[in-house]
C-alpha cells in the first residue's frame, strides 16, 4: 500500500509541475494545423492562418453529405 501512496503522490507532484509550467508560460493550448480546421469551406487554417489545400482528399472525408451533395451539383453544372 506503502508503494501505491508513494507513485501515487510523485505522479501528482509531476503533473502539478507540468501544470503551473504551462500556466506561467503564458501559452494557450492550440490544436494542430489541418485536420478538422479544413472543414467548413475555410479557405484558411483556424490555428496557423496558412491557406488550406483546396484539393486535400480530407476536406472530402470530413464534409457533411448536404455539402458534398452541393459541391458535386455545382461541379456538374460548371463543367
């Protein structure tokens, strides 16, 4: 039990640490550039403000099936 307490108490210690490390470092969590950011039409990554690939297979994967069903319409129409 003596052990249990023991790793239990430096894991708490550790991530106190990380914790107030984080905090006075004055930085906000941010998500990763890509991935959902590419959704919703933006021409724009949320996080970094890089232009998104118009092309990127993900913004397919990701799109909701009116979207899709809307794009592809458009597609057909133009060409």
């Amino acid at each position: 039990m003596s052990t249990f307490i023991l790793a239990f108490g430096l894991f708490s210690i550790v991530m106190v640490g990380m914790a107030i490390g984080v905090i006075l470092s004055g930085r906000t969590i941010k998500g990763s550039c890509g991935g959902l950011n590419a959704v919703e039409g933006a021409d724009h990554c949320l996080v970094c403000k890089k232009e998104i690939d118009p092309n990127s297979p993900l913004r397919e994967r990701l799109e909701c099936p009116r979207q899709r069903a809307r794009r592809e319409a458009a597609e057909r129409a133009a060409g």
